[in-house]
C-alpha cells in the first residue's frame, strides 16, 4: 500500500523540473501578454492602463480583418498539403527497403536549414530569372511572378514552408506507421483486401492519433508563420502576405504599440487554441 501511495510521488518528482519550466516558459508569457493587451505600452517602457481599448480598436482595424483572412487562407493552403507531403513520403519511407536511412536523412535535411538560408535560396528560384521561370521559358510559358501577384503569393510561400517543414511530421508519421502490427496487414492480405483497402480499413484508423498530432503542430506553426514571410515578401505585394503574425511584428517593433501587439497576440492564441478544440471534436466524432 505504501509502495502505491509512493510511486505516483516518484514520478511527479521526475516531471517536476520540466512542468516548472513548462510553466514559466509557457503560462506566464501568456498571463503577461494578457495583460499587456490591457494597456497602451510601449518601447519606452512607459504605459497606462487601458482596459478593452485595444481590443475595440481591434474591431475597427480593417487591417486586422485582412490579416486575419489572408492567415486563414495561408493555413487552409499549408496544413493539408504539408499533411498530405508527410503522409506520402512517410508511405514511400516504410515501402522501401534499400537506403532508407539515406532517404530519411536527405528528406529531414530541410527541416534543419535555417528559415532565413531557406528564404534566401526560395526567393532565387522565383525571380523571374530563376530556375522554376527558366524551365516554365523552354515550355514557352511567360514568366510567372510568384512573389510579385498578390493571388500567387500565399501558394509560393506555403510551398516554401512545406519544403522546410514536413519532414518532421514525416517522422511522426513514419514511427507512426511502424507501430502498426504487421499481422493486421497480413490477416487483411490473406483475406483478399488490395493496397488501397488495407490503407483505408487499417493504416488509416491506427494512425489517427500521429496524424492528430501533426494536424496540430502543422496548424499551429502555420498560425506562427513569420521568417519566411518576413525574408521573402515583407508582407507584400500589396500587403497580400501580410499575415496577423506580421501585423504584430509590425505594431509591436516598427510602430512601438506593444500593447496593441499583445492585443493581437492574444488574439492569434485564441484563434489557435479554437482551431486545435475543433480538430479534436473531430478527430474524436471520427473514432465514434
């Protein structure tokens, strides 16, 4: 009986250091953005006490609603591409038998380049005299200005930042994948389903909670995209890729109204936290 009262105690102790710094690296930013939002801060460091003032002025933004568009429309784009990208590769990864540890290695590479290199290397291949608009010139298509189009941008760089990011939702997936019991593909082989059924009936269903967890993560970071936009469009053209974590870069360091930056903070960690409860309802009404 001691021993079961004791274990539970053994283990808070050893999870104790890491929910400290949880807290404090997590929680406490988030209180302090809180209530920075409730004030007109600035880079000065000088501030009052403002109450909703931001968050009224928020409504009236028109450019708050644009921003807060364009990201939807930049997460609707990225996060099932990307999603998609990892499935497949991950796929192709667990079918090959030969180099899988080479294949792995190049295909994660990208994930470990810094955004801005990343940026750097993008932004070339879409000038107008970069590789993609030299292959589109031998089809004789026109050069195409993919970061110059305001309906252009978003995909580019969402193509950008799938590049960057998938092959760490590929691992997941990939470990995902292997945790799947062979003999349950077995059994479906031997009583005649194809590739594609067993894919649907078993693959799919067991590797729901990896790809809850990459829909996530993948969600989030789009929400959080900010270097890649930052180096290749600088929110442009035309404020096209000006997206609501830009618009806070931009109040909080270029216009010093930091307290109208946590406002939007605060804002975008509502809008995520929202987002992440619906996948959930959903990933659950589909286990039901």
């Amino acid at each position: 009986m001691r021993q079961r009262l004791r274990d539970p105690m053994t283990g808070l102790l050893f999870v104790l250091p890491m929910l400290v710094l949880f807290l404090v690296f997590r929680f406490v930013p988030i209180l302090g953005a809180g209530g920075m939002s409730l004030t007109d801060l600035n880079l000065g460091g000088e501030w009052n006490f403002i109450g909703v003032d931001n968050y009224t002025r928020l409504l009236d933004d028109p450019k708050f609603w644009d921003s807060l568009w364009i990201t939807l429309i930049y997460v609707a784009i990225y996060v099932p591409l990307t999603v998609f990208v990892a499935l497949g590769t991950a796929l192709l990864l667990n079918a090959v038998v030969f180099l899988r540890g080479l294949f792995r290695g190049m295909l994660f590479l990208p994930y470990v380049t810094s955004f801005v290199l990343a940026g750097v290397i993008w932004r070339w291949i879409y000038e107008f005299d970069g590789v993609i608009n030299g292959l589109l010139g031998k089809l004789d298509l026109g050069p195409v200005g993919f970061l110059e189009e305001s309906s252009l941008v978003l995909p580019a760089l969402a193509v950008v930042s799938v590049w960057k990011g998938f092959g760490y939702s590929m691992l997941i997936l990939l470990a995902g994948l292997k945790a799947i019991p062979a003999s349950y593909l077995e059994a479906a082989t031997v009583d005649g389903a194809g590739p594609w059924q067993r894919f649907r009936r078993i693959t799919l269903p067991l590797l729901k909670p990896a790809l809850f967890f990459v829909v996530v993560i993948e969600t989030i970071g789009a929400f959080q995209t900010f270097d890649t936009i930052y180096v290749m469009t600088g929110g442009g053209p035309a404020r096209a890729s000006y997206t609501l974590i830009y618009g806070l870069y931009d109040q909080g360091f270029r216009f010093s109204n930091l307290g109208y930056a946590a406002t939007i903070g605060v804002v975008l960690f509502a809008l995520v936290l929202v987002v992440s409860l619906l996948q959930r309802r959903l990933l659950d009404r589909g286990n039901a």
